[in-house]
C-alpha cells in the first residue's frame, strides 16, 4: 500500500514538473512564433496603405514571419485605430498610423483613445505642410512675414482646410507668435491654391509639397515655413517654424505602433526590425518609386513627436 502511495505520488510530481515545464515554455516563446498583422486604418491604396504594405514586406522577412495587411476603415481612422487597442497585448497585432487617426481624432472628439494609449515601434515616412505666399506681398521669407503680420493683426489672410494639419499648423504657428491670421476657408488645396494665386489671399497652407511644387518651380508662390523637424530636402533655402523660434511640426507623417500593455522585448523585436527595413535598398527604391519621403524615426522619439502636436493641437482647438 505504502509502495502505491509512493508511487502516485511520483507520478503527481512528475506531471507537475512536465505542466510547469510546458508553461515555462510558452512564456519563454520565441517572439514572434506566428503571422503579424498590420492594421490600417484607411482604405486601401492611399499612401498610408502604401508605406504599410512597403513596411510590412522587409518586416516580415527579417522576423521570418508572414505579415498580413487589413484595412480597417471608417470613423476618420478611429475604427482601426481602436481595434488594435483592444486586441490581445502580445505584438502580433500592429498599427500603421497617422496623425490624422492617432492624433486629429482624439483632438477633435472622444473616439475612446488618447495617442499616449500606444507606443511608438518607429516613424516611417513624413511629408510637411507647407506655408507659401502669393509672390506679390510685402514680405518674402518666414521672418519678414512674422515681422509683417506682428506689425500688422489680423491683416495677413491664409486659405486652408479647416480642422485638419495646414489649418492646425498656420493657427498654432499664430497663437505661439502671438499674431492674428485671417483664415479664409477652403475644401482643400485644389481650391486653396488657386486662392493664394489670385491674390484673394495672401498665403495658402498646404498639406504637401506636391500640390504647390510647380508654382514654386514657376515663381508664382514663395515657400515661407515649412511645418517638419528639419528642412525638406527639396526647400533647404525654407527654414522650419522651430528654426524660426515656434515649435510647431505638422507633419503628415506614417509610422508603427502597438497598443501600451505589449511587452518591452516585444516592443524592441519589433522596433529593431523596424530600423533595420528603413536601411534596406528594396524600400528605398519602393520610396523613390512611390515618391515616399522616408524620414525614420526611432521609438521614443516618435512619442514624443505625438505627445507635441496632440498637446499644441489640442490648445488650437480649445479656444
């Protein structure tokens, strides 16, 4: 009987040794062990999707991991944004995001999320809104302009969308430098170009470069400030706001995000196999290509670029 009882109970410990030992397993697993998927939150084929798809390729390949890509759209790129919040904290689902859903959302309304609710894997791509003028004004660069409509309140007019990044931008760059603008509204660049072209205005805020290249190239409109943390490689002669003294960036920039509650080492897989695909010739050429300005970004530095303009933005919009 004593000799049963030995025995079961060595089997008992055995069986707790072998579960003990499965769970260290699973706990110890090697991240990542299955398929990623990277959530947009806008539709397909737009630019955030693009650098997402470009992202998750060389992602994918140095994690030796399939990544598969969703759009998840609607609510102004709350919907998507939301569901990788509330998905399991384990690193396999990531966000691709942008200011407008991480950042323009939450200023704006309560979508149920602040941007300091995730953490920054890396910032990926950037393009700047751009402050240009009407060639035939009495000022002809960002500090005469300053100078100018310090001079002069309310008397400096800017056409731009309003709510969104150039019409953010042209008020925060304004209440920082205690000036007055005139915003004359417009339904987007398309109409707020030509605004600035016919002298309606005196200054258009675009949202990119592209949409006023030609008439800069053409001499038609002057590019002032620019709204990024450096100088546009294509502008070096237009300094920044933050040069200028206002520390104001307003950058349609696309990065990497997971929801706070993954793990660090995660976290760092992840950020590391970031900064490692933006080094890569095949995104490179994918960018030039797509005619994507890469401007990596590392983890921490990309918080700290959410916390900036959702606490400047958020200012504008409160008054």
């Amino acid at each position: 009987m004593l000799n049963k009882i030995k025995k079961s109970s060595l089997l008992a410990g055995a069986a707790i040794v072998l579960a003990l030992s499965a769970a260290g397993s699973a706990i110890a697993e090697t991240y990542p062990s299955k398929p990623i998927t990277f959530v947009v939150p806008w539709g397909a084929g737009g630019r955030t999707d693009i650098v997402g798809r470009m992202v998750s390729n060389v992602i994918g390949s140095i994690l030796e991991q399939p990544i598969a890509v969703v759009n998840r759209t609607g609510g102004r790129g709350a919907i998507g944004t939301k569901y990788v919040l509330d998905a399991a904290k384990d690193g396999y689902t990531v966000l691709v995001t942008t200011p407008g859903n991480q950042i323009l959302g939450p200023v704006h309304r309560n979508v149920g999320f602040v941007p300091s609710d995730f953490r920054g894997i890396g910032r990926v791509a950037v393009g700047s809104v751009i402050l240009a003028a009407n060639k035939n004004q009495p000022f002809s660069d960002g500090k005469s302009l300053l100078e100018y409509a310090k001079a002069n309140p309310g008397k400096v007019s800017y056409s731009a969308v309003k709510n969104v990044l150039p019409w953010l931008a042209a008020e925060a760059l304004a209440g920082k430098a205690g000036l007055k603008f005139k915003h004359v509204p417009a339904k987007g660049d398309a109409e707020a170009v030509p605004m600035a072209l016919g002298g309606h205005v005196n200054l258009v805020s675009s949202s990119s470069l592209n949409s006023i290249a030609s008439h800069i190239e053409a001499g038609t409109l002057i590019p002032l400030i620019v709204f990024a943390d450096k100088r546009l490689a294509e502008l070096p002669d237009t300094p920044t706001a933050t040069e200028l003294g206002y520390a104001v960036t307003a950058s349609p920039w696309t990065g990497i995000a997971v929801a706070k509650g993954v793990p660090e080492d995660r976290i760092s897989v992840l950020r590391d196999a970031l900064k490692k695909a933006v080094e890569t010739k095949s995104i490179a050429n994918f960018a030039k290509a797509s005619k994507t300005t890469l401007s990596y970004l590392d983890g921490p530095g990309f918080e700290k670029q959410w916390d900036s303009e959702f606490s400047t933005f958020k200012e504008v919009v409160g008054k």
